[in-house]
C-alpha cells in the first residue's frame, strides 16, 4: 500500500497546531474552525489597538508607540496562542497515542526531547538577551557571554523550558490497549 506524502502546508498545521498523529478529514475542520476563530479575535484586536493607538498618537505619539508594541506582543501571543492550545487540547487533537507496551519508549523520547529542547531555549535566549543588551544598554557582548550569574540564569531557564515541555508531552502521551 502506497503513503501519500503529506504535503508541506499540512506539515506547517500539524507542527503550529501540535497534532502528532494524522490530519484527518475531523481534525482538518477543527483546525480551519479554530483558525477562523482566532483570525477573527485577531482582527478584532488589530482594529480596536489601532483606533486606540490614533487616538493616543494625538497628543502622546511615543506613548501610542509603545501601546501597539506591547499589546501586539501580548495579545497575539499570549491570548491568541492561548486559545488555539486550549482548543486543541480540549478537542484531544494533539493526543499522541502509544501502546501500552510502548509507553515506556514514548516517555523516553520525551525526555530526549525536552532535554533538546532546554538546550535549544536556554542557548537561544542566552544569546538573544546577549545581543538585546548590546543594542539597548551597550553591554560589551564578551562580559554578557562570559557573566556567571547570566549563564546560569539562561541555564536554570532552558531548564524551566524543558521541564514544562516535557510534562505538556507526557500529558498529552495516551496509553491504549491493544
């Protein structure tokens, strides 16, 4: 029997929305109704921000600025992305299914990637603060690199990351019986 190849927008929904196992015809339309939800919240947003931002830029531009930057970090990232996982979770889209006899190997890879993961995270946000630090406060980026106190804060932090992932994938791992 022949697979079919997924194509690369599937890929993309099954790696933004979390879903593990097939993107059948049920999760599909979950999908696009979810998305459909959060653009229409989105835009929503987009065009309440902007009326607030005019009107803030009439006699406080710097404080208008300032608004969009940290409600457009804050609104989509944290609400929007709030509901699209909450909705898939809810809706057992991202559940990963294991047998019994293969749980253990499953919550082994889940510790190799959370590990990957803590790595990954700890590394990035060390170099990312690094380099915001150097642009915003002139801090020469060899004492930001080589600072104690900041390699171990980014390291407890990857830590942190990879901790909550690797509960979020043990919770989502479901056990079934053959």
């Amino acid at each position: 029997m022949m697979k079919d190849k997924e194509t690369i927008s599937t890929k993309l929904i099954k790696h933004f929305y979390g879903i593990a196992g097939p993107l059948d015809e049920h999760a599909r339309q979950e999908v696009n109704r979810i998305g459909n939800n959060a653009y229409l919240m989105l835009l929503g947003y987009v065009s309440l921000s902007t009326l607030v931002a005019c009107f803030l830029a009439i006699r406080q531009p710097i404080t208008a600025f300032e608004f969009l930057i940290a409600s457009n970090l804050f609104v989509p990232i944290v609400l929007i992305n709030s509901y699209v996982g909450i909705s898939v979770y809810r809706l057992h889209l991202v559940d990963r299914e294991v047998s019994v006899q293969n749980y253990g190997k499953s919550i082994q890879k889940s510790i190799i990637r959370a590990i990957g993961r803590a790595v990954y995270f700890g590394i990035t946000m060390f170099i990312f603060m690094g380099v915001v630090d150097w642009l915003v406060d002139g801090t020469k980026l060899i004492n930001f690199f080589t600072s104690g106190n900041k390699v171990i804060k980014y390291a407890f932090i990857g830590i942190l990351y990879g901790g909550l992932m690797l509960i979020y994938d043990i919770r989502r791992t479901k056990k079934y019986h053959e």
